[in-house]
C-alpha cells in the first residue's frame, strides 16, 4: 500500500489497514480515529493498523485504538497494529497496550512463520508442561484477584501456542489454533478463555478460577505421547 498522505487506508481484502506516517498528532490523530471509526465490525473480521512510519502519537491515536478494539467486542487479534522497534512501539509497550491489542513486527505481519518448537518425543512434552506451568501462573492471578495479571497471561501464547506456530510472547490466538492438539482434542482453549476474561472482569473470580482449572485439565490430558500440533 502506497503512502502518500499521513493517513492511507486500503480496504483491499478480508482485513482494512489504516496506516499512519509521521508525528501522528493533532490533525492527523483525528484523521486516524474518524478513519478507524468508519470501520463497520460487521463487515470486516479485524482492522490492522500500520504505524511503520509513525514517529510519535497522540494520546487520542490510543483512545482510537482501544475504542476500535471495544467496537469488535475486544475479540483477540481484532485490532493488530504493526509496529516497528523504536519510541512508538515502547510507548504503547509501558502503556500496556499489548494486553489489548495484537502487537506486531513487520516480518511478523509479512507472512514469515514465527519460530516453532520441533515437536519429537522429547520436546512435545515440554511444550505441554510449560503450559500447564503457564496455566498455575494465571489460576495464581486469579486466586489473587490481580486482573492485570491474569488478563495479560490470559492473552499471552502459552509454549503449545508456541509449538503450534504462535509467536512466543504473542497474541494467544490466531491461524495457528487449527494446529494445536487441544483444538482437535477440545476445541480449543478460546472460547474458555473468553469466557474466563468476562468473568474476571465482572469479579467473578471463582468462575475464573473454575475455567483456569479446566484449561490444566485439558492441556494434562492430551496424551504425553501426543503427535503434537497438526499440520
């Protein structure tokens, strides 16, 4: 997609990209969030945001971006924005944006494969006990009641999403799910998880706790001799 503006949209294909250059402020903030704004959620199954170019933004350029991620029913993966190394991409890092939204690197959003754990006898194991590891740590949070945590590990690729073809401290969803054994085995780990985020946010933490406990259930089950993600 050309740029030529500060803003650049392009609606080609399933997923629109919003792309913003330069110090995204003032003006050119405004013209991102109306852009983002015209996004209809029932057209598209996400919107990318491209902020490559970007410099700087305005805090209303953050208000947009969550915004638009509550206009998709913060529905992981919804809003993606890529964004390369540098003062825009530690901005929203000490924001906290990554628990939100799909934070990713050019090479990333390109199409190369993130890394994948081989998945023979001896590491396939591992995999799957890091997980359940991963799991403790989120039934822990919620335990605590301490919804930062537990909505960021919630969110967060366990060592299986790994295997399956996630990008390790990544997003917890996405194409590689069809992948993944418990997807096979159970469906998947998804709808459990989104359940277990409404309830943590509603201070149902027992709830919570009783969905984190079926999620090491269901991870400790798949058999250790497991073929491992599927191609």
């Amino acid at each position: 997609m050309a740029q030529h503006e500060p803003v650049a949209i392009s609606t080609a294909g399933e997923r629109p990209v919003v792309a913003a250059s330069g110090h995204v402020k003032g003006t050119t903030a405004a013209e991102l969030a109306a852009a983002l704004e015209r996004m209809d959620p029932e057209q598209y199954e996400g919107v990318t945001v491209d902020l490559r170019s970007a410099l700087s933004l305005d805090p209303l350029v953050v208000h947009a971006l969550l915004h638009t991620w509550d206009r998709w029913g913060q529905k992981p993966d919804s809003v993606r924005v890529i964004v390369t190394p540098g003062p825009v991409h530690r901005y929203l890092d000490t924001l906290g944006l990554d628990r939100a939204l799909d934070l990713v690197e050019p090479e990333t959003e390109s199409g190369t494969e993130a890394p994948r754990l081989e998945t023979g006898a001896d590491t396939w194991p591992l995999a799957q006990q890091g997980a359940v590891d991963h799991y403790h740590d989120l039934l822990k949070a919620a335990r605590t009641h301490d919804l930062h945590r537990f909505e960021r590990l919630a969110r967060t690729a366990t060592p299986i999403c790994v295997a399956a073809g996630a990008r390790a401290g990544g997003a917890a969803s996405g194409d590689w799910c069809e992948r993944c054994p418990l997807h096979h085995e159970y469906g998947g780990c998804r709808p459990i998880v989104a359940q277990m985020i409404r309830a943590a946010n509603a201070g149902n933490w027992d709830a919570a706790q009783l969905l984190a406990l079926a999620l090491i259930a269901e991870v400790a089950d798949v058999p250790r001799q497991s073929r491992g993600p599927r191609e």
